[in-house]
C-alpha cells in the first residue's frame, strides 16, 4: 500500500512520518487490497487565546471503494490518532459486512426496519472513486455597503448512477458524511439522504 501525505501551511516531521507508516500497517489487516492511504493534514491559526490546530484527514483507497475519516485537535498526533480510529471503525464494519455476505442469510431490510432497530444492521457498500469527474473553484464578489469580501465555492461533479435510498444512506455511513446527494432509482430524480437527529435519517427530493 502506497503511503501520501499532503500538507498545507505546514511541513510535517521525519517522526510524524514514520508514526503514521507504523500506524498503517493497521490499514493492510482491515482493508480489503488496499492501494494507497492519503494523509492530509491542514493547519489553522487561531487567536492568542485559543492557539492553532491541525486537522488530518484519511482516505484508503481500495479498488473501486474508497473509505475516509479526518478529525481535528490542538496538534497532529491527536488529530491522526482521533482521525485514524474513526478509519479503523469503518474499515472492520465494512470487512464484518463482507463476512456476512460470504456466509449467506443475508437480508435486505427497508429503510423503516433501520430505523426500528436503531440502524444497527445497515449493510454498509462504499462510494467508489472514480465517479469523482472534476472540481472547479468559483470565486465571487460579495459587494455590502460596510465592505466586500469573496465568496468562494468549491463546485463537484459525479457521475449520474442510480441506487436506492437505503443504498444511498450506505454510502453516506462509510465515507463518513453528513448527507449524499444521488440519483433516486425509484423517482429517476437527484436526491439528497441526510443525518437526522435520534440516529434517523431523512431523504430530500424535487419533483
């Protein structure tokens, strides 16, 4: 497994290197042939008062899965390791998952059965990669009467491929965030799954 880090205002150490290359060695007993693991981390200055803080993202990069976590803490050490506990839980529900499959007896349950059982039995099925297209940066400018400060927004692309809404919430759970737009099977339309309140879920769409 390939091992990347990317930086931004920062250099990080021989030492941190080496701390996340003995770390990872974890990543090649849960991951599933895993081809490179992406280290970001990214640090943030703040007010005297509250001082900086570094935030590390994960991405394991597996054939045709893609599997993330990332944390934030006062330095590095504490944001990998927060970061790469997260990983470690996501990797082995998706490699228990894989277990069950393999074992048969497997059912698929309905969105309302989830949500009965506290969503404890969700089939997790990871986004896969390369339905990432392109990103592009669009800058604009706000104009007020007291001063003008640019908005920027970060534009992203996919790839149109139609799932389910329970297949939709899977790919949500394993890369870790809190909504995932798809295209709805059922509606043939775009559709937004997003984290409710009381481990629920909630399902947006246009009509």
């Amino acid at each position: 497994m390939e091992l990347t880090f990317s930086t931004k205002n920062l250099t990080v150490s021989d030492r941190f290197r080496d701390y996340v290359s003995e770390k990872s060695g974890k990543v090649d007993q849960l991951a599933h042939k895993p081809e490179e693991l992406l280290v970001k981390v990214t640090r943030y200055e703040h007010s005297k008062q509250s001082g900086q803080e570094d935030r590390v993202e994960l991405t394991v990069y597996e054939p045709g899965h893609v599997v993330r976590a990332e944390a934030q803490a006062p330095d590095k050490f504490a944001a990998f390791d927060i970061a790469f506990g997260k990983l470690q839980e996501r990797l082995r529900r998706y490699s228990d998952k894989k277990k069950v499959h393999r074992g048969g007896g497997h059912k698929r349950v309905g969105t309302s059965e989830l949500a009965g059982s506290g969503f404890k039995d969700l089939d997790v099925t990871p986004a896969d990669p390369s339905l990432f297209t392109g990103e592009i940066e669009v800058t604009e400018t706000v104009e007020s009467p007291v001063s003008q400060t640019e908005l920027v927004i970060r534009a992203k692309e996919f790839e149109k491929i139609a799932m389910t809404k329970e297949e939709a919430v899977d790919h949500m759970e394993l890369v870790g965030h809190d909504f995932y737009l798809y295209h709805d099977v059922d509606s043939g339309q775009a559709a937004v799954v997003y984290r409710r309140k009381g481990y629920s879920y909630g399902m947006i769409s246009l009509i």
